[in-house]
C-alpha cells in the first residue's frame, strides 16, 4: 500500500474523521465517482464544526466560502463532522438541517455535492437520521455515510468514521447520550473498519 498525500484532520472539540489520498483501491467501503474538471484538475473546500443555524459567525463563514469557492470553481465540499451543533439531528423532519446547512450555504458555488461523515456531536442525535438518503430529497448535495470513498480520477478521498474509536465516549459520557446504534458490538464495528480500510 502506497500513501502519497495524508491528511489528518482534527479540530478543538475531538478528532471525527481523517481522509487521505492512496494510491490503492479498497474494495469493500461504499465508492462514489466524482469526476475532475475539465482541465484535469479537482478543487474542493473542507469545512468541519459548522451546524449553527447561522450563528457562532456560520452565516458569514459560509458568504466567505460561497466567495472562494467560486474563485476555485469548487467541485465539491468535504464536510469532516460535527454537522449539526449541539446534539445532531432529531429526526429526518428537524428543521436543523434546513436552517443549518440548507438556508446557509446559499451560494452558487456551493450548490455542489457535500460528501459529509458524522461527529461525535452527530453521535449525540438520531445517527439513522443524519444517515438517511431521504435528505437528498430535501437538499440533494447532501450525502453522508459513515465510512466511503470519492474516487475523483487524480485522488481517491477516504472518510472514515473515527468517533467509534474514542473510548471516552463509550467509558466516561458524562451527562451526553450517544446513539451507537449500528455501532454494537463495538470491537466488530472498529475491527471490521480497520480491515476494510487498511
Ligand atoms: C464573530 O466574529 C467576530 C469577528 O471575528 C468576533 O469578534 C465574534 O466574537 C464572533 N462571534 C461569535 C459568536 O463567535
């Protein structure tokens, strides 16, 4: 296995999910195609921590990001988790995912495919629901799965669920109620992962 490029995406509230780029082809997580420009080219914005129904500056982060991504003729967003704040989505009818992501990033260029993973913060709300294919009837850039792989010609980019493997989520929760439904027994889920993505 041959890594040219890595990433590790972290940011101050937990470590959600990294994506890297490889030269080799896993067969067994979902793969979804994504074609460059034109030119040859690929351009994307990576944006993690962002479901504040416009405030926390999201609305204004978002003007910025609708500017820029028109600059770099974006051809998707990355969305790394934590997508909607406090504790996920209520169910496939919270109005969250429209006064967070839907009312919020308005821009032109923007209206592009959002290939989004989940943060512990999603952990804390209805996992099924955030996971449902059902939003793209709602807003159709939306997709998120747990684990995947875009495969964009020049780059395959691999999103992986890492919340699952932070023990204190499971062991000190405090006074949080994670829905780790999909996810028991846990060491399946973490070591069925580590296979399918080594
Ligand atoms: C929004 O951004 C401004 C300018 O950087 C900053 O002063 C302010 O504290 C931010 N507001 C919030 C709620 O984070």
């Amino acid at each position: 296995m041959e890594f040219h490029l890595r990433f590790l995406l972290t940011n101050f509230i937990g470590v959600h999910a990294f994506f890297f780029f490889i030269s080799l082809a896993t067969a067994e997580l979902p793969r979804l195609q994504h074609p460059t420009k034109v030119d040859g080219s690929l351009s994307f914005l990576v944006v993690g921590d962002w479901g504040r129904k416009g405030a926390y500056n999201q609305t204004q982060i978002a003007r910025q990001m609708g500017k820029i991504g028109e600059k770099l003729k974006i051809n998707f967003v990355v969305s790394t988790g934590d997508n909607f704040y406090d504790d996920g989505l209520k169910s496939i009818n919270d109005p969250a995912f429209l006064n967070s992501f839907t009312k919020i990033y308005k821009a032109k260029s923007l209206q592009k495919p959002w290939y989004n993973v989940l943060g512990n913060h999603d952990y804390r709300g209805n996992v099924e629901a955030q996971l449902s294919p059902n939003f793209r009837s709602v807003d159709s850039r939306w997709l998120c799965m747990r684990s995947f792989v875009v495969n964009s010609e020049i780059a395959e980019l691999f999103f992986v669920d890492t919340t699952p493997f932070v023990d204190k989520y499971f062991v000190r929760p405090k006074d949080h109620k994670y829905d780790w439904s999909g996810v028991l027994p846990r060491q399946h889920y973490l070591s069925n992962l580590l296979k399918v993505t080594h």
